[in-house]
C-alpha cells in the first residue's frame, strides 16, 4: 500500500469492506442456521464467523457514520 489515496477513495474503501462484512455475516449467520440439526459443531464455527464478520461491519460502520444509531441485526444465535 504505497499508494497515495484521497479521503474519497479512503471511503469508498472503507464502505466495500463495510458492504463485504455485512455479506460476510449474513452467509456464515445462514449457515449456522442450517447446519443446526446436522453438524453442532459446524454451525458454532459458523456462528463464530458471523460474529466476527459483525465485530468487522460494526466497526466500519462507525468509521462512516460515527455516532449514528447501533446497527439493528438479527444477530446470530448461539448453538450450545
């Protein structure tokens, strides 16, 4: 990363990675879902990788709207 970027670019950049997280999120919280019945094991991996897809999006989220409302996300649900 020698590149030069304006703060344009630098927010166009940072709003990719906030739209990649939230995909990101949402194929893993899928996943978890339905690998429930199946594979208990599979699908707390996957809900750890939903959360940390959402630490990721929330952050990001904060670099572009700082102070905004908490994003509202049906979060994942934990498989015990």
């Amino acid at each position: 990363m020698t590149d030069v970027v304006d703060a344009d670019e630098l927010l166009r950049r940072i709003q990719r990675g906030r739209d990649r997280a939230a995909e990101g999120e949402r194929l893993w919280a899928d996943r978890a879902r339905t690998l429930t019945a199946e594979d208990p094991e599979g699908a707390r991996e996957a809900a750890v990788r939903a959360r940390a897809y959402e630490a990721v999006l929330r952050v990001l989220e904060e670099i572009v709207q700082p102070g905004g409302p908490p994003l509202t996300a049906e979060g994942v649900r934990r498989v015990t």
